[in-house]
C-alpha cells in the first residue's frame, strides 16, 4: 500500500480487521461529483462539469465494485463521452497493474504501469490502498471520485445529459425502496461474501458467512418471477445484486468458502442472472476468465495461484 505516497509493501487484501478478526474496508477518499453544471454534489468540491471527453474511468473486470461503473456506462450509454482503461486481472506485489493480458488494456491517459501511480499523480502524499473504480478529470489532471456508488449514480444524473440511452438507473418512483435494498444487500452480501473471505477468526467467518446465506435466501423471494427488481429494466439494486451473483459460483464459493448453496440452486436468481446478462451491453462488461484469474491470484488466499477448471458457466447461467 502507500504510506505518504510511497509503496512501502507487498500488497495485502486485508489492511485492516475488527475486534473480531473481521475484513473491514477500507473507506473511499475521494468523493467530488461530476455534475451537470459543474455545481458540488452531495459531497467534495465543485468544479467538475460533465463535458464529452474530458472523464476517464479506470476498473478490474474482477471488481464487483468497478463492475457497477462500467455497467452503468453501458446503460446510459456513456461509452463516447466517458474513456476506460481496464487492469489485467492478476494482482501483483504492487496491486493492479495495466498491461497486455487479453481484454486489459494500457493507461490511456497517463502511461502509468501500476495503479497506485494513478493515486500520487493526484494526491503525492496519499496514504492507503490504490483501488478502482476511479473517475480522472483529464482537464484537471486530478482524482474526481472513486466511490462505486457515487459514479454509478453520477452517471445517471451529472452524465444524463451526454447519455444515449434513456434508461434511468435511479427512478423517482421508487428511491426509497432502491435505497434501502441496496443497504440491506451490502453488508450482508456485497461485503459479505469478502468478510467471509478475508476473515481472520473462524467465529467472524461464520457469522459473515451465515449472512451472505441468509441475505440470498431473502432475495430468491423478494425477487420471485420479477424480471428486475422495481422497474421494467435495470436500476441500480439490479446492478448491485447482478455484480456479486455473477462472481458467485466462480470465485466466492471455492475461494471465500461461501459454500453452504452455490448461485445455481437458487432459481429466480439464476434467471434474474439470465436477464442481466441479455440485457444490452451488459454481457460486454463480463469477462469470467479475468474474474477467475483475478481472484486466485490473491496469494494469500491461494499460495499456488492455481486457477480452477470449473464451473461449466452453462450450469450457472
């Protein structure tokens, strides 16, 4: 990680645990908001105009949480307004890495070869992990946010003007339920798989494991034979659920030891799945062979970096 802008050591998943020996996350730093008129957001600084071009959005095909952003992007169709440069798969001693594995790409914007050099570019004195997803203003030369949420929802709205579709992620109608089924499926499954995962202590990894069970059970009824969850399409509870379930059989339930069902037993959810993945351009942000990669890179959970030849995708999805 960095420590005042230095890399100091090899990187780790878990920087930080509990009292119990639970994964605790570590929480976003930058939090400005590009918006229509270049107004501050809810939270940060003004500034920040949306203008075609002038965004470029960094992610992991492994990250749920970058997931979310390219996601969006692809709904609002943002893709020529908004740039992306995509890190290859493998975490390295240094974290994520740009490069030329298949489907990853070079920094567009700076040339840098690791991501953490994204961070100091902006704050030289960062102390911390160097996560994505990440928005540069490439007018500004600095960090807007690197928040998934934030970005998500600031796609929807600062963006909405230079987007090309007209699907709304975050309807009126139904905020208020939006937001509180995305609190109830974040730290009980979102985090809840990587608490179980990243867990020190076999009581943290128990109690963490019984919740992401718990929270899957729930949405197989909550969700039923909906086709999304509060709109005809796509809202941003859908892509939140669609980013961890796709990641589920994968990586969270051999690696994170998320075992006791796999995504495949539950029935509305894999056809919940199905739809997501059939939705336009949504299917173009999936890419399973770094998801897989990724994930059993992380030595620490996986010291041989063997990559598993399963599961049969057609089985799952």
């Amino acid at each position: 990680m960095l420590v005042n802008g230095k890399w100091t050591e090899d990187w780790q998943p878990v920087q930080a645990t509990d009292e119990k020996g639970g994964f605790v996350r570590q929480t976003s730093s930058f939090r400005n908001w590009v918006t229509r008129d270049g107004a501050a957001g809810p939270t940060g600084e003004g500034g920040f105009k949306a203008e075609a071009g002038r965004y470029h959005l960094y992610v992991a095909y492994i990250c749920p949480w970058a997931s979310r952003t390219l996601i969006g992007r692809k709904l609002k169709g943002l893709e020529s307004a908004i740039s992306v440069s995509i890190v290859e798969p493998a975490l390295t001693k240094q974290g994520w890495r740009f490069g030329d594995y298949q489907g990853a790409t070079n920094d567009h914007v700076q040339g840098a070869t690791y991501m953490h050099e994204i961070y100091t570019s902006a704050a030289p004195d960062f102390t911390g992990r160097a996560t994505v997803p990440l928005l540069w203003d490439k007018q500004l030369q600095t960090i807007v946010n690197n928040e998934s949420a934030d970005i998500l929802r600031m796609m929807n709205d600062g963006f909405d003007d230079l987007a090309s579709n007209s699907v709304d992620l975050y309807p009126t109608a139904h905020r208020r339920e939006i937001d509180a089924f995305n609190e109830r499926i974040y730290s009980s499954l979102n985090n809840g798989v990587y608490r179980a995962g990243f867990a020190t202590t076999q009581i943290a990894y128990e109690e963490a494991c019984a919740g992401v069970f718990e929270c899957l059970d729930w949405v197989e009824k909550e969700i039923g034979d909906r086709t999304f969850l509060f709109a005809d399409h796509p809202t941003e509870s859908d892509i939140r659920l669609f980013v961890t379930l796709a990641r589920f059989d994968v990586a969270y339930h051999g690696l994170f030891k998320c075992n006791l069902r796999r995504l495949s037993d539950y029935a509305n959810l894999r056809r919940f799945c199905r739809r997501m993945l059939d939705w336009p351009g949504v299917a173009e942000t999936v890419n399973f062979d770094h998801i897989k990669r990724g994930y059993y890179s992380i030595e620490s959970l996986n010291p041989t970096r063997i990559v598993p030849s399963g599961p049969d995708l057609g089985d799952i999805f």
